[in-house]
C-alpha cells in the first residue's frame, strides 16, 4: 500500500493549478497530468536530463516544449516551465496526485483501494461499495485488489488511513492483548 507523499509545495502549485483553470476544464487536465506522469515515468532519459543539474534551464525548457508543444493545455505547459526554473520538477507527482485528490474533493468523489483475501465476485464487489458510499456519504472509486496475506474479511485504505477487518489483524490485535 503506497501513496506519494505530497509536499505543501506541491500542494500550493496543485491549488494554483486549479484556480487558473475553467471548471469544465478539471476533467482534461486530470487526464492530461496523467499523461504527462506516464511519459516521465516511462522515459529515464527524460528523468535523468531533468534531475541533472549541469544541463541548463533553457535546455530543460526547450526539451518539454519539444516533447509537449500543442499535446496539452498551455496552462500545464507553462506549469512545467516553472516547475523547471524552480528546480521543482521533482515535485510534479505529488501536484499531480495532490490535484487529483483536490477535484474528488470537489465531486464528492472518493477513491478507496478494497483488499480481499480473494477476487471478489460481482455481487460482493456491488454490496461493499455500496456499503462504502452510504458510510462515507460520497460516490466511491474502487480499486480493487488482492492481498493474500489477509485471512478473510477486507482491508480499506482511504486517503491516509487503513481500516483492517480481515482475520489477520483481528489474531494480530488478540495476540497483543494476550501479551500484555
């Protein structure tokens, strides 16, 4: 279960981001924050010339505008430039992470990975998240996955917390207070 930690810094450029933009316009960005964290992700070349300090910023620069000219927003665009001639393109995760988790925010949407013993089938899978949404008051989006350390039951994590039901941390939390 991991999540990107996300700065203050990141959170001010993720608002900043948000305010320049039109509200009929979140959706896009989203998808093209995603975009851009995948072409970083899949490209170590990319990576390594943008950590590298002995390249300059005008070089950097000229890279992107190559790379994503005309592919996304302009807004997103000048958002790397400065992320660039601040010596922050390290942060651009955790703002693009910190924006998606700002627009559910502002949906009412939450996402909420589910951990199961087992795939759960249909019928399980619509109960729980219906479960989900009536306790959390909010449309939910799941992600689905198995983890077969679990001794029945599930495990929740939603935003920074994990909710343990399964078997497995019920004999963890037994043996403690046998223990005492």
């Amino acid at each position: 279960m991991t999540k990107t930690m996300i700065s203050t810094i990141s959170k001010n450029y993720a608002k900043a981001l948000m305010e320049t933009i039109e509200q009929k316009s979140f959706e896009k960005i989203e998808k093209q924050l995603t975009q851009i964290a995948q072409v970083i992700e899949s490209s170590e070349d990319l990576r390594i010339v943008m950590s590298n300090s002995s390249i300059s910023t005008a070089t950097k620069i000229e890279i992107i505008d190559s790379i994503f000219n005309k592919k996304i927003d302009s807004k997103l665009l000048n958002l790397l430039k400065i992320l660039i001639e601040k010596n922050r393109f390290n942060e651009f995760e955790s703002i693009r992470a910190e924006y998606s988790n700002m627009l559910e925010k502002r949906s009412n949407k939450k996402t909420v990975e589910v951990f199961s013993s087992i795939e759960l089938n249909f019928e399980n899978k619509s109960n729980v998240l219906f479960k989900l949404e009536h306790k959390l008051g909010c449309e939910i989006t799941p992600i689905w996955k198995v983890d077969k350390t679990l001794i029945a039951g599930l495990a929740f994590k939603i935003d920074d917390c994990v909710i343990d039901t399964s078997v497995r941390a019920k004999l963890a939390d037994l043996s403690k207070n046998i223990n005492r």
